[in-house]
C-alpha cells in the first residue's frame, strides 16, 4: 500500500477506514471510543465524495471494502455494524 499511497495515507476515507479497523482490536478501556470517532469519519469523507460519483477512486472502494471487510469480518459470530450504521452513509 505504501508504494501506492505513500508512508502516510492522504485519501481522508481510506486513512479513517483503516484507522477504524486498526482501533477495533484496542482495549477501550485505553483508547475509548477510537473506532466508533474514526468510522465516523470514514462515513463522512465516503458521504463527500459520494457527493460527486464522477470523482470517486480506488481509494474509495477500497474504503468501503476495509469497512465492510470489520463490520462482516471472518470469525465473527455476528456483525458489529446496525441497520442505523448504514443509514450515515
């Protein structure tokens, strides 16, 4: 990813996406409600630039895929992700 999308992730939904999935594995007693703040954002940037289809990447996709990917992941027992998620995106 890092040949693609540099050492830091510019593309704002990508970054929060993976930001997201990254923090669902965090104690959060530690770190509170990090994934919730950063699925948040993800849905937002993807809101944006939903705005103006014409202008959506793979970067976008590839967002839409990391978040799906946590909310439906392999292994679980049920998905993490509620019908009012669906509806801020």
């Amino acid at each position: 990813m890092a040949a693609v999308y540099g050492p830091a992730i510019s593309h704002t939904a990508l970054r929060h996406a993976l930001l997201a999935t990254a923090a669902e594995s965090l104690p959060q007693s530690l770190f509170g409600n990090k994934f919730e703040d950063e699925k948040l954002k993800a849905y937002q940037a993807l809101r944006v630039r939903l705005n103006d289809p014409s202008k959506l990447t793979e970067g976008d996709v590839f967002a839409s895929y990391v978040l799906a990917y946590s909310a439906f992941g392999i292994g679980r027992s049920s998905p993490q992700y509620t019908p009012k998620d669906a509806e801020q995106c």
